[in-house]
C-alpha cells in the first residue's frame, strides 16, 4: 500500500523522475473544468494533440458483414485535440531539442488545495548547460473553457538570447502494439488536424483548426514583462534575454472553443480572462467552494485520504457543465473508451456530485432529457412500438455498441437514469427538475412493459427477458437481478410521480402528449409490486439470472492473475455459457439499495458472488467493498477500497494511460459514505448507520442535502454531526431520528445487532383460530367447551389445554386417543391457516422489518409455535428472517431462555446484542433469562417486566429499539426474572 511520509502532502499529488512524464502521469495530471480538460503533459514535450473538448468528436460508420435491423450504424469518437501547452525554445538561435537532451530532474504536484498543477523540470542541454522550466498550470474551474500556464525559465548556469515559442502541439498520434486488440482502447482515431483559414475579423490571437465536422478556435493571450511578444503564426514568439541565476517569466492563456459542422463564432471568445493572477485568485475561490461540501478526513490512513482527495477533485473536474454532454467514463482526461458515456454516469458519479456540488448532477440529467428524441428513435430500431430506450455507449444520443448482447440488450440505463433522477430530487427537492423530467421518466418506463410480462407459472411474478445486466459476462438472460430490481424501482418512482402531478393538476396535458393513461400507470405498479426478484431454495442466495446458477464454473478461474480481463482472452460465448462475472449484479443491486433482504442473506449473496467474480470491471470493487463494509467484513471492506481509490495511482489495471476511471473514483468517496458510513437514500431523509474499522481511528465526511450541509465525525463511541451551512437537517442515525442543527450532536453507536420477535399476538393473530379449532374437537366428542373455558387455556401449551378441556368435561382417555386427539386439533388449526395470506399479518410489520435492515439488524423468528414456519411463509414474510428457532429443538419452553438464545446463536449473535419482542408474560421472562432486553406490546399492567411497552407492534419503531437496549445498558443492563408463568401455547 502506498504510504505519505509527510501527512501535509495528503492534499496534494507528487511525482519524480519517469513517474512525472510517462503516459500514465498525463492521465493523474491532467487538469479540466467539464468544459476543456489537458493531459498533464510537460509543456516542452507536448507536441501531440493532449486537449479534450466535449463538442470535439467524429462519427464513423459501422461496417458489418451481416448485419439486422437495429444494429447501431455509427460510433462518435472523441478526438484529442492540438495541445494548448507546448512551447519551443531556440537559445541564441538554436532551436533546443528536447527529445535528445537530458532531463537531469522533474516534479509534478498537483494540488488539491489550490486546484493547480505545478511542474518543475531540469535539462542538461548541449555543452552542459542546466536550464530549468516551473509552470504552473490552471484550468479554471468555475471559468470557461481555458488553459493558463505562468513559466518560467532560469538558466542555471549560462546566459543568451532567447525566444519561447508558445504553438499548438499537433504531431500525430495513434494506437499501436497491443493497444489495437484492446476493446477498452481500440477504436481511438488517429488525430489529423489541418490549420485552417481566419474568418474575417478574427484577431491574429486566433487559430483555426478542422477535422471531419468539428472545427475548432484556440485564441491565445501571452504576457511576458521582461520580454518582448509577438504574434506569429499559430501562436505567438517570446523574445527576450536570459541571465544565469535570473528568472524569465511568460504568462500564456489559451481559451478554447469548438464547434460541429459550423465555423466557431467569434464572438465565443468576448468575455475569455486573459489574466493568469485573475485565474488563480478565482481558482482557489472554486477549489475551496469545492472542499466546503466535500472536505473528508481518515484518521489513520494518510494514504487513502490522499487518494480519495485525488479522486474527488478529478471526478470534479470532469463533471460537464454542458447540458448537451455527460462524463465520459474516462473524464476528459484520456481517449478510452472513445469518450464515450455509459451507465455509470448516473449510478456512481451522479451521486456524488448530487451531494457534494448538485447544479453538476443536474446537467448530467438535463443531457439525458435532451436526447429523449434518440432514445425514442433507438426503442423504435430495435422494434419496440412506444417508449425510449437509452443507448448503453454514446456522445450524441446514438448506440454506438456494434455488440449488441452486451450493448443495446443493457435495458437497465433505462432504469439507473431513473434512479439517479429520484436521487437528485430527494437530494435537492427540485420539484421543478422534476416535472421537466417526467416525460422522460414515463416514456423510459414503458420499455418494461415492452420486454416483460406476467407469469402464471410463477404465481403472477412480473418477469423480464433477453436483457443484459451490468454483468457483460452474461447476456440475453432472462430476469437478470440487477435489471428486475432497478426495473422495480423505476416503475415505482413513475407510478409515484404519476400520482404527485395529478395532485399538482399537471399530469393531464403530458398524459395527452404521449398517450398515458390510467391503466398504464396502474400496469406500472402492478409489475413493480410482482417483479421477480426470487431466493434460491438451495443456496439462500438471490441468482444472478434464471440461468446463472446451473452454468458451470470457468475453469482455472482462480488461477495465477490473467493478462488482462478475460474479455481479451475468451470468446464471449465461452464467457456465456459459464457461471463467472466480471461484476456481481446481485451485489450492485445490494450497495445501490435497490433490494431490502436479511443480513444473513446479504452475506451469503456476497460469499458466493465473491467466489465468481473476476472484477475485471473497475467498477466491481465499489459495489463489493460498500457490501463488505456494511457487513462488517473489515478486511475484505478495506482491500475492495483501496482497489478503487488507487486504481489508477497505482495503475492497478494497467491502462491509466488511456484515462482515469472516474466511475471508480467517484465510487471511492461512495464507499466511505454509503459503505462505512451506512448512508441510504432510499427513505425520506438521509439514513446513517456509522461503523469504524478498527484498522482507523476515525473520519469524517461532508455531504449536501436540500441546502444545508453536514459533517459527520465518526470516532470510537459513536458519531457527531455537525451543520456547517443552511437551515437545520433532519436524519436518521441508526434508525434513531436526530435534527442536526447549530450544536453538534453525538450519538453512541448501538451494540445491538438483532430482534427476535414471537408470532402470535406479535405479528399476526392466531388466538381466533386455536379456539375454532378446539371447539370444534370438542364438539366432535361431546365435550362441553365455551369461550369462557377457552380464557383458561391462554399461557397453556397444546398437551396441557387438552388435559383442561377433559377435566372440564370430566371424560378420561388413554394415552393413544389423547395423542391422537392432539393431532386432531393441530390439524383443524392447520386447515384454518390455509385462509391466511400477508392481509393476516399486523400493520407496521413490513415497515418495520425494512427498518431494521436498512440499519443491518438481523431479524430472528422465536415462536413456540411449531406451526410458525408455515405461518409465516403464508403471511409472505418467511424470507424476511435471518434464523427461524425451532421450537420442538428446544429443551424447555417459554419462561425459559432456550428458544430466545437458540435463535441469537443461529444469528451467529451474542444473547446481549439482542432485543426480543413479545406479548406474553413468559416471552418476557425468556428473554430476561436470556440476558436480552425485552420490549412489551401490550399494556405495562399485562407486563409489567418489559423494558419498553408498545401497544401494538406498528407502534413499535427501529430508533425505540436501539434506545431501550441502550437504556438497559446504561442501567446496568437487566434484572433476570424467571417467576413462575403457565407455559406458552403452540
């Protein structure tokens, strides 16, 4: 692991020697503003295109031997354009070749705190002379599309005449060597600029340039005190004198502008800075409006708050501030993947810049809505009658994916632009943006009702098939779990917000516009309701796709690291046919919130999804250290993390030359926030769940959130928010509710990790149907049985109400009929249950139950029921428990603790990191005997021995949980009371 030897240099990025001037140094340094980004290319050596422009792009034609219908018919690539930063030196009338010279000594530091990079190199020239280049350079952050350098120039030991030219660097470039078979890289375009005419009444300051349809127009502004400038050329020449020991010092402002299919006007250039002091002073004012809703800190880890800090500032600065453009997954920082924006725009860089800088989150949405039109348009070519289907790689709006099973068939974009839609309102409350994006949102939800339907063979589940999920080793499936659950959510966010613009009397005119009406809407939430998203019986974990687990496993999988990802080593269909992922779709859908499942469950789906995944998608390790994280897996949270935050300082997948992985940097804040920071953005307000390595001692963490922004300081004991901005914030902390206002507030970190509740009286009402079964037993054999005879039983286990009823009666029978009558009367009760669905189960339940795995509380079923398996799986919540007691394993029944701490060690719990919920008086003894804390739902006079007393369990609440078991321990824990108490019924 990388270490800091001096913690000061945490906010900044320094490099020596080869590692400030190869290929991967011009993707660390490389400096951008969403409008123009450079390659951090040393300027006297930057004689090749190096600059990105958003509008800089060509579209080429798809050649297919065979082709159908639908297939993409065109790529946008975008093109490195002249480089703004090359200058040239001739030293009395010498030109200086640099190439041949010896760079005796160079630095290149970029500094987070100032948002410039600074570079210093020393050149031994011809005759021995030293002669040594700083630059500062700048692209202004909150400024327009620009490149400023300050240089200077200090002979060391010599003196003469010099002149500096400041040109464009054009020599070509192009891919060679493996690069050519490298799908990430391949299909770059070698840049050919041609230097064209001035339009008239353009200063000799610009420079045109043409390739294909995109034109170009750098104007350049030099300043040079000492020296005198002059225009020449495509650029200008500095001439002036050198002194050895002195400092010659050029200031050089480029200003960028393209453009497609037109001349650039010039009028672009009217309000361009020219000053290199305005710059900087106007840099550090963004930087620091950057860091005010950003900053972040890692007690114990220099390191990797270095990293992270790089991380953060570089996804900022390729964040587009042009609605007509996203981020690349490369930024503007290299030419991977052609420029292109895929999905993971929305899904991890949006949420960042949601919460640390929203006006950037909204144009990456506004660039979706405005390509509305071609996604219509590409739904229309892959033969769907209505609806939009967003391409999976684009610039324009177009697919440009000759691969269509794991291109155009990745439906979910659909899904992960809604997703970051809902995001972005919840987190600014932009009902505004919102109604300008429902016509989106609607048209991209019909495209689930296009490829999927109900299927009565799977009890009416809403199936979707022939997709591709995130997972691009495994395509066409069908009902691949990442896809069904951003489906879900999308259809239910449309459906939701279908519902606010009717009450707003806005829905109406855009119903009319695109032909949605009330059954739509309603076919919507139907098949988000039913979605398909099952468990398998065997393993207990959720399948990737209705096939993935009957593949078999990929040979050598485990073997010695390959060459490579294997999509460069495997055909596709060798890829297809074998259970093996390049990211686990299961586990992306578990760190986006997507699905709410049992934490035991959740650490089986990491287990084995673990096991099968390469990770060659830098993506991977964002989603798996943010699961790990959660689930306490330290070691494994760790090493995913580092994975992402120094995937390309440490070229952990050798092709930060191409570009840096923003959507892994993006992902490496994720991880502190959502991952050891527990925060969900699927509730009404940000939820935390704060947890701390042992390997730190602690961090903290900015966020935004409807204005206000809020620290959280996560230390041994707990967590302390803070409000640095903005009105007053409402959150959650472990389930608990918490108002972060003007005064810091700490909260302790529970110890609790589990509820085990009982059924009956709890979570559903069996008490109606023990009596009906038993009078009609007794009925069946003459025993007189009444509902006052019935109150007798309650607290009596099935022998003992029996041996109640007989007395009654007066009637005696041989063991033989007594047992068979026992079963008799179970089996009445059975044929009873076979009426009760999830309509039988008590109101609050399902909420809560989502509560507290949203805080990672495991959920334990403690009934002495040996009927509560199948009770609860009619009540449709068997797959909401963690561990199910069984009640006929258990020595002794209720008052006795057995059943309670059966259930915590099936939970693989302590006792004392457990609460139980009862409504009897001998669950309540059982879970003191325990050593548990024990929450009544029922009257205190009921139960007088409870710690808490809900009168129903819709009432009862996740933060009342974790405050009474922290009440109990700050008390001393709990009195064990074992009074005498009737035994519980089954």
């Amino acid at each position: 692991m990388a270490t800091i030897e001096n913690p000061s240099e945490a906010m900044r990025l320094v490099r020596h020697g080869d590692a400030a001037t190869g290929a991967q140094a011009a993707a660390l340094f490389a400096l951008a503003n969403g409008l123009v980004g450079v390659e951090g290319l040393i300027d006297e050596r930057a004689d090749r295109p190096c600059a990105y422009l958003p509008d800089a792009y060509v579209s080429r034609p798809i050649a297919y031997h065979e082709s159908f219908p639908g297939y993409a018919s065109a790529t946008d690539t975008r093109v490195p354009c002249p480089s703004p930063v090359l200058l040239r030196l001739h030293i009395d009338g010498e030109p200086v070749d640099f190439g041949g010279a010896d760079l005796v000594e160079t630095e290149s530091a970029l500094d987070f705190a100032t948002g410039q990079l600074r570079r210093l190199s020393r050149w031994r020239l011809a005759g021995g002379r030293t002669l040594e280049i700083a630059v500062d350079r700048i692209v202004p952050l909150a400024g327009g599309a620009c490149v400023a350098s300050r240089i200077r120039l200090r002979p060391i030991d010599f003196g003469g005449a010099v002149e500096v030219r400041l040109t464009y660097g054009v020599e070509g470039m192009g891919a060679g060597g493996a690069e050519v078979d490298d799908p990430r890289i391949s299909a770059r375009l070698r840049p050919v600029w041609t230097t064209i005419s001035p339009l008239p009444g353009d200063p000799s300051t610009v420079t045109r340039f043409a390739q294909d349809a995109v034109e170009l127009a750098y104007r350049q502004h030099v300043a040079a005190p000492a020296a005198e400038v002059a225009d020449e050329g495509a650029g200008h020449v500095v001439r002036g004198t050198l002194v050895a020991g002195g400092t010659l010092t050029i200031d050089r402002v480029v200003a960028l502008a393209s453009a497609r299919g037109r001349p650039v006007g010039p009028a672009v250039f009217d309000d361009a800075a020219t000053d290199f002091d305005a710059i900087a002073e106007g840099q550090n004012a963004a930087v620091e409006a950057l860091w005010d809703s950003a900053a972040f800190a890692i007690d114990g880890d220099d390191a990797l708050t270095q990293a992270l800090r790089f991380d953060l500032f570089q996804l900022h600065q390729s964040a587009s501030r042009d609605p007509d453009h996203s981020i690349g997954a490369k930024g503007l920082t290299g030419e991977g993947y052609e420029g292109h924006y895929f999905w993971d725009a929305e899904t991890f860089m949006l949420p960042v810049l949601a919460l640390q800088a929203p006006a950037k989150a909204r144009t990456l949405l506004a660039y979706r809505i405005g390509k509305l039109d071609r996604a219509r348009a590409h739904a229309r070519a892959l033969g769907h009658a209505r609806g939009a289907l967003y391409p999976w790689r684009t610039i324009a709006g177009d697919e440009c994916s000759s691969h269509y099973p794991t291109g155009s068939a990745q439906y979910h974009i659909n899904g992960d632009i809604a997703y970051a839609l809902a995001l972005y309102v919840a987190a600014t409350g932009d009902e505004a943006f919102r109604l300008r994006a429902a016509e989106m949102l609607f048209e991209t939800a019909r495209m689930w009702i296009e490829i999927g339907a109900f299927d009565a063979r799977r009890g009416g589940a809403f199936c979707i098939h022939g997709v591709t999920g995130p997972d691009e080793y495994s395509a066409l499936v069908d009902n691949d779990f990442y896809t069904n659950a951003i489906a879900r959510r999308h259809l239910g966010y449309a459906a939701e917000t279908a519902d606010w613009l009717r009450a707003r009397g806005d829905l109406g005119a855009l119903a009319d516009a695109i032909g949605l009406d009330e059954n739509e809407i309603a076919t919507w939430r139907k098949a988000a309701d039913a979605m398909w998203l099952p468990v398998d019986a065997v393993l207990g974990i959720n399948p990737q796709d209705d096939a993935f687990l009957g593949r078999p496993e990929l040979p050598g999988l485990k073997s010695p690291v390959h060459d490579g990802p294997l999509l460069m080593i495997y055909h596709p269909m060798i890829l297809f046919r074998h259970q093996v992922a390049k990211q686990g779709n299961v586990v992306q859908a578990m760190a986006m919130d997507l699905v709410s499942m049992p934490v035991s469950q959740q650490r089986r789906n990491l287990d084995y999804y673990g096991r099968v995944t390469t990770h060659d998608s830098t993506l991977s390790s964002v989603s798996f250290a943010i699961a790990a994280a959660r689930l306490g897996d330290e070691t494994a949270a760790l090493d995913f993390m580092r994975e992402c935050a120094f995937v390309d300082l440490e070229d952990r997948h050798g092709n930060t030359s191409h570009g840096l992985h923003m959507a892994a940097l993006a992902g490496s804040w994720l991880v502190l926030a959502q991952g050891w920071g527990g925060l969900r953005l699927d509730g009404r307000v940000p939820a935390f769940a704060p947890t701390l390595p042992s390997a730190w001692q602690g961090y903290r963490f900015r966020l935004q959130w409807r204005g206000s922004v809020i620290e959280l300081a996560v230390h041994a004991a707990g967590c302390t928010y803070r409000l640095l901005s903005g009105a007053p914030l409402d959150i959650l902390d472990h389930g608990r509710s918490l108002r972060v206002g003007a005064a810091p507030s700490t909260l302790a970190r529970p110890t609790v990790k589990g509820a085990i509740f009982d059924l009956d009286g709890v979570l559903t009402d069996t008490a109606e149907d023990h009596y009906q079964a038993w009078q009609a037993l007794a009925d069946t054999y003459g025993f007189a049985f009444d509902r006052a005879v019935n109150e007798r039983l309650k607290g009596v286990d099935r022998a003992g109400s029996l041996r109640l009823i007989l007395d009654q009666a007066g009637a005696a029978i041989d063991a033989e009929a007594f047992d068979a009558m026992l079963a008799e009367k179970n089996a009445l009760y059975r044929a009873r249950l076979a009426d009760y669905s999830p309509a039988n189960l008590f109101a609050g339940v399902t909420g809560l139950f989502a509560e507290l795995r949203a805080a990672g509380l495991k959920i334990g079923l403690a009934s002495a029921s040996r009927n509560a398996g199948d009770v609860v799986r009619l009540l449709g919540i068997a797959d909401q428990f963690d561990f199910v007691a069984d009640a006929g394993a258990v020595a002794q029944g209720k008052p006795a603790p057995d059943i309670f701490l059966a259930c915590a060690d099936g939970m693989g719990l302590a006792p004392n990191q457990c609460v139980g919920i009862e409504d009897a008086q001998a669950g309540i003894s059982a879970i003191h005997a325990a050593g548990m804390v024990a929450i009544g739902i029922g009257s205190e006079e009921a139960l007088p021995d409870a710690d808490l007393h809900v009168p129903a369990i819709g009432e009862l609440t996740l933060g009342q949980i974790l405050s009474t078991e922290q009440e109990a321990a700050a008390r001393g824990r709990l009195s064990i009371r074992t009074g005498k108490v009737e035994d519980m019924p089954c």
